[in-house]
C-alpha cells in the first residue's frame, strides 16, 4: 500500500505518507555526485507546486544485464502513462492532447499574462495527470477566459469541443473523488472507474453478488475493470490485452516480455511471467499467483510495482490506478534496516492491541531501502516514498509483504527545501532544534515502521470480510492511521536504541511526536484552501489521529494549545502520556478493523478527520503567505538512455537529467502515447 503507499512525512513535518523512502551507492558516471552541493535538485516552481530531480546513486554497482532489467521495466512504466490519465477523467486525454499542440504550435504573443497563466494551468495537468488536483481531488481552475482558450485553438488549428472544452470553465465534475458523508459517492465523483448513472448501491450490489472460489483467499473483484451500466445492466470492461486500455497494455506486455528475458533469478522471472498473463487474460486469480509469487521473490538488486495496484481513487474502494515504481536495492541501508523485518514479532507481540487480534506468526515482513529508478502513472510526477505490497490481506498474512522505502526521492526532498517554515510553527527553539538534529531520523524510522510493522500488524476476527466490504468509504483512512499509529507507538521506545536503530530514543520519539502533531492539526492545512474539508486519505488520517489524542488528553493537559502574538502552536507537555494515548487509539482502531465496526470507523473520521476549524485555517494560511516554497512536490524522472553497438544491440547507457519539466512532459506524450480518443484523432 502506498499504504501510504503512499504516504509519509518527510522533510520538516511538511511532507505526507504515500509510505516510505531512501537509498544509497557509488557515484554514476552520467550524474552528479551525491550527497555534494552541486547536484541541483529544484526544477521549476509554479501555482503550489514545485518540481524537483533525483539521482540514481545505485545505477554504477549494477550489471549491465541489470541495467537492462531496469530499463525494460521503466519502459514498460511509461507504456500505461496514458491509462492513468483516462482513469483520473474521461476527458483527460482529449484536453492533454490538445493544450500540447497549443503549447507546441502557438505563435502569439507569448508574454502576455493570458499566455502565462496558459502554461501554468498546463503545467498544472501536466502534474495531476488530468484537470483535477492530485490532493484536493478539486477540478483545477484556469487564470484565463474561455474565449482566450477558443483563441488559442483556432489559430493553431486544434479542435477542443463540447464537453471537453466546456468542463475545463465550468462547474460540472467538480470533484474527482467525492468521499462526503451521505451523498453517491460514485454519482459525484468525476474519476473515469465508473459508467454514467452508476450508483453506490449499484457498486454494493453486484460485488455483494461476487463469491471467490475460496472464501479464505478473496479476489480482489473490481480491481482491474470500469463497471458501467448497459441496457440497465451492469457490467465490467475488464482492462486487458484486446479490452479496456487494450492498446496500451499490448505495449506494456511487450516491454515486460523484454524484462523477464534479463530476470535476475528463476523466481523474478516467473513472477513477471504472471504478470505478464495476467494482463493478457484480465484473471483475478492470475493476479492472486502473481502476487504470491512477486511477494515471495527477495533476491536481487532490482524490483518493480507495475499494474492496477492503489485503491485511494475509487470512492468505493475497488479499482486500482495504474502506477509503476522501478526499485535498485541501497545495498548500504537495506542491510542496516533489516533489523526491523527480523523483530516483527517482537514487534507484534509487544504492542497494545487485545491478543485476539494480534498474528501469533508475523509473516515474511521484508524490508528494504531502495533507490527508485523510475516512475509512472499514478506514481509520477507525485510520488509516494514508501510502499507495503500486496494490499490482499490473506496474501500479507499467508506469505508475508514486501516493504520498500525510497531513499533517493526522500534525499531529494530533503536537500531541495528550506528551514523557515518550520520556524514559524514550531511553539519553540528546544521544539526547533530536536526537529533540526533528529527529524529526519524519525521521519524515516516512522516511515519505515509504518510500513513494516504497521501494515503487516494485526488480524481480522473470523467471519470478518474484507475492510473494503466493511469499513467502505473509510477503509483506506483508518488503515494508514492504524498503520501510523503502530509507527508511533514504537517511535517513542528504547527498543529502537536497543536494536541499533538511533542513537537517542527518547529524543528522536519527541522529534516525531512534535513533527506529527504540529502536522496534523496545523502544517498540512496549507495544502487546502479556506472553506474546504479534508478530503484526501492520509490527511484525514493525520487529522483523526492528532485531534484525537489532543481531545483525549486535554484534562492532563498532555498537548496545550498556546497563543502567542496572534499565533496558535500545539506544545506536547507529556511525551510519555502522549506515548499511552496512541497505544490506547491503535488498540480501538485494530478492533474496528479487526471487527469491520463501520459506525465506529465513520465516528473516528468524521468525528475528528473531516471537519477543520476555520479561524486555525485562516491564520495559518496567512502566516504561511511569507514562504515561496509550494507545498507540493513532484519529480521529472532521470532519462535513461540505450546506447546501441553496430549490431543494434545495447552495449551502455546513459543517464540524462531533463533540463525542465515541460521537456519530459512533452517527450513522454511524443514517445508513450499508446491510447487514443474520438478527440485525438481530430487534430
């Protein structure tokens, strides 16, 4: 999961789980040497976003055939870019299609303020992969009229019409996930995993109607098709070779058949064998063995996401977006890491959930820091830094997990901003400087254990369906707040320091505790505009679990609420009585998933997660109006390029960093257009 599979903190307090990151090695010849001072990591900075380069620190200790293997893989990423754009919105592809011929074409004046705020809102798409925000979910509104747009297509001779053109100025589509309380979630979400007059009820039905061969490993129904209405039937388009995304998967297949030629080993390479006929056939099962199989594949330096994997897009909880995360093992902090895949148990066996939903046997917990090597679809240009896969709970219990954290993406994160943010929010200067010595530290170990331990913790009551069945709406919410919750509950332990894992327990759990609840109440509320309520997955969870232990431990006055000259801070008075309250929320929330209590789920979010106080959130916008630095971060992807002998056969590569992040945009709708639409075909 970008179980956060997305997502974590990563630098300062500012940035958010998808789930975990890091990695390390000798210098490439083709990059810039790490960890100096002339690597440049910023790109370019616009609305309120910022995108940034990484470096590949791990490519030189590969093979050539290794190489190879990460290349095909890459490719086979970028392949299925296009599916993520259809998947976010309908209209997605037709509007890409025809700003870029726009953006490549016009001749006008170019520098006047209509222009600018063109190819910002471009850019802005160009981020979200569609016209609807990658963290709101809210259609992204453009700076000019839509008779500046009909300008600009009719003297570059580019056709935009109807519903297309018209969705980009008006009101319809609004949101592209809607998880509101009480209203169709599906009838009101613009994301394309739907057909027209879909409904909730419809979506419960027909899956309700779905019985897995083997009730004890159950299919993931849904994943992998759009369920539209026909004739007032409902039915699944079933992405496949020769179905839905058919074009694309084809290519994707034939760059996946060039990566098992170069598998590392006999089990990766039948793991990509599986995956490989899964999207020939469309077959649930078939993805059932291949995750079996990738999961139980732990050697080799290189591995790999690719397929119809995260759920958080889809307001009911079945569909997987398209994403690909190309992953070189850090061979330094892999090892140095481990140690946590090695205590699981203790882990398990330790913590303050009741013994009846605790695992008696911790399952094949792997972890490993990696150095990403590319990414596309739903994990570029916005990524996760850490990941637990696979999200089938019968899979993580039976054969165990892979966790993964992104080492050079979290460097990069970490390298490319600046201190003045955290100074205005921090209550005070020991708060700063624990932030400054050991956040860092903890953001990772928190990472790290979120993943490892966290996803791969607890067990479901017997007779308990899937969380998706039971908790719907809220499933994904209270998994990554269950799964920060088992992080922090250990943050603050000298187990870490007995393990070898950091030098001073105590101060890097307080470091953690400040920078999580400074976060959750208070940081991440930059990142939504004034009026709104918290919409997207890990910032519910953030808020839920924050507010929560703030309330609950208001009579010890565990977190006070301090305002000084006009500003609010949240100062933590009791580390150890802060400490007690997260183990007491983990304990009830493993027990609302472990008996799939939906009213207590929908207290919890609702309750704590949802709603913001709008007095906190205006001053915070307003103290945050001194910083130019976005909130959000993405990365253009290093170009890893073949270079070919006299017998057409590679001998090298290359690595190239794009100069700016409209140059990769524009080379990957060049190169990796493997869909097309009724609108396309008009240009």
């Amino acid at each position: 999961m970008k179980n956060t599979f997305f997502i974590a903190m990563a630098m300062s307090g500012l940035l958010f789980f998808s789930c975990a990151d890091d990695k390390n090695k000798k210098e490439p010849q083709e990059i810039a040497k790490v960890e100096t001072n002339d690597f440049d990591y910023n790109v370019d900075q616009f609305a309120d976003l910022r995108i940034l380069r990484y470096q590949i620190p791990s490519w030189d200790n590969l093979t050539l055939k290794e190489q190879k293997l990460v290349y095909y893989l890459t490719q086979a990423g970028l392949a299925g870019r296009d599916i993520m754009w259809d998947q976010n919105y309908r209209h997605n592809l037709a509007i890409r299609t025809a700003l870029e011929n726009v953006y490549r074409t016009y001749t006008g004046d170019k520098e006047s303020e209509d222009w600018k705020n063109f190819e910002i809102y471009l850019k802005r798409v160009w981020f979200s992969n569609g016209i609807h925000h990658h963290y709101s979910n809210d259609k992204i509104k453009p700076d000019f009229s839509s008779e500046y747009l009909q300008t600009l297509l009719s003297e570059t001779n580019t056709t935009l019409e109807g519903e297309a053109f018209d969705v980009i100025f008006n009101d319809v589509d609004a949101k592209k996930v809607n998880r509101a309380k009480g209203v169709d979630n599906v009838a009101l979400s613009a994301v394309n995993f739907y057909g027209p007059n879909v409904t909730n009820a419809d979506v419960e039905s027909f899956y309700a109607a779905k019985k897995s061969p083997d009730p004890e490993k159950p299919l993931s129904y849904g994943l992998n098709s759009k369920l539209v209405k026909e004739d007032g039937v409902l039915k699944e388009l079933v992405y496949k070779s020769g179905g839905l995304y058919g074009p694309a998967i084809d290519k994707i297949v034939e760059w996946l058949e060039k990566a098992q030629g170069v598998a590392e080993n006999q089990a990766q390479g039948d793991a990509l064998g599986l995956l490989i006929e899964y999207y020939k056939t469309g077959d649930l099962q078939i993805w059932d063995d291949y995750n079996v199989a990738w999961t139980a594949a732990t050697e080799g330096n290189i591995d790999y996401i690719n397929s119809f994997i995260e759920v958080y897009n889809d307001p009911m909880g079945y569909r997987g977006s398209f994403e690909n995360i190309v992953q070189i093992k850090d061979f330094d902090m892999s090892q140095k890491m481990a140690v946590l895949s090695e205590n699981a148990q203790w882990f398990e066996d330790n913590s303050t959930l009741m013994e009846e939903h605790k695992k008696k046997n911790v399952v094949g917990v792997t972890y490993k820091v990696v150095n990403v090597a590319g990414e596309a679809g739903d994990a570029s240009p916005s990524t996760p830094i850490g990941v637990n896969l696979p999200n089938a709970n019968w899979i993580r219990a039976a054969v165990g997990s892979k966790s993964v954290s992104l080492g050079n993406i979290i460097n990069a994160y970490n390298n490319a901003g600046g201190s003045g943010r955290l100074k205005e929010f921090v209550h005070d200067e020991e708060e700063y400087e624990l932030e400054e010595k050991y956040g860092q530290v903890g953001d990772k170990l928190h990472t790290a254990l979120h993943e490892v331990i966290g996803h791969a913790s607890g067990q479901l009551n017997p007779g308990v369906g899937e969380t998706k069945e039971t908790l719907k709406n809220y499933a994904s919410t209270l998994e990554e707040g269950r799964a920060d919750l088992v992080g922090l509950y250990y943050l603050y332990n000298p187990k870490l320091q007995e393990l070898g894992l950091v030098d001073d327990w105590k101060k890097v759990g307080m470091a953690a505790y400040d920078g999580y609840i400074r976060n959750g109440l208070m940081t991440q509320l930059i990142r939504l505009n004034l009026g709104d309520d918290v919409e997207q997955t890990h910032m519910r969870n953030r808020q839920w679990v924050s507010a929560w232990v703030f309330e609950k431990g208001a009579a010890d006055n565990v977190i006070e609420k301090v305002t000084r000259d006009g500003k609010t801070y949240y100062n933590i008075n009791d580390y150890d009585k802060l400490h007690d309250l997260f183990g007491q929320l983990l304990r009830e929330t493993q027990r609302i998933k472990s008996e799939g209590d939906f009213a207590a789920a929908e207290a919890l979010v609702e309750g704590y997660g949802v709603k913001v106080d709008q007095t906190l959130h205006a001053e915070i916008l307003e103290r945050n109006k001194q910083f130019t630095t976005a909130p959000y971060s993405g990365f253009v992807n290093p170009e890893i390029i073949p270079n070919m002998n006299d017998n057409g056969e590679i001998e090298s590569f290359t690595i190239k960093q794009p100069a700016t992040f409209e140059e990769q945009m524009l080379k990957y709708s060049d190169n990796h257009s493997n869909l097309t639409t009724v609108e396309k075909l008009k240009l």
